[in-house]
C-alpha cells in the first residue's frame, strides 16, 4: 500500500530543496510541489493568513515514521502539516513504482 503525505511549505525553493533531498534518499518515490496556497489558520492566539506551497509525497506506508522523522528535521516551521492519507485505489504498476523508490 502506499500513502500520500502532505506538508506547507513557505516557498517553492525551500518545498523543491525538501522535496529533491527525501527523493534522493529514498525517503518518497515522488514529491509534487503545488504552489498559490493559501492558509487562513490560528497560531500563538491570532489568526494568520500565508501564501504557503503545498507538497504531497508519495510513500510505501510502511515508511511513514522514517519520513516524518526525516520532514521535521528539514522542516522550517515548529509545527508543521505532516498528514498522510491512504488512497482507496491505486493502480498496480503505480504503487508497484512508489515501492521501488521511497
């Protein structure tokens, strides 16, 4: 089975050097970075409102824990989405791919 894990980014650089690294070590098969975010949400007792880039990456669910462990530490914020869902379907030869890779 496979996951796909979302996070917030506050650009595309810093979503693209994220996301480039935990391909390369194996940690995602792939990283889809979607930018023109925005997120209206409560920190430290105000509402905020950020243009923030959207990553999903896709992962063996068995490798979640390495990759969460992995994100918090490149991760800029001190909280930040890390949110895994299971897709319903997943063609075979896709998650055959992602389970190769990640």
């Amino acid at each position: 089975m496979i996951l796909l894990v979302v996070t917030t980014l506050p650009d595309e650089s810093t979503a693209a050097e994220i996301a480039r690294q935990l391909v390369t070590e194996k940690y995602a098969a792939c990283g889809t970075i979607l930018p023109g975010a925005r997120s209206i949400y409560m920190w430290n007792g105000g509402i905020e409102d950020t243009r923030e880039v959207v990553v999903i990456f896709k992962i063996r669910d068995a490798g979640f824990v390495a990759l969460e462990e992995k994100l918090r530490s490149l991760h800029p914020y001190e909280n930040p989405e890390i949110a895994a869902f299971a897709p319903a379907h997943v063609s075979k030869i896709y998650g055959e791919w992602v389970a190769a890779n990640s």
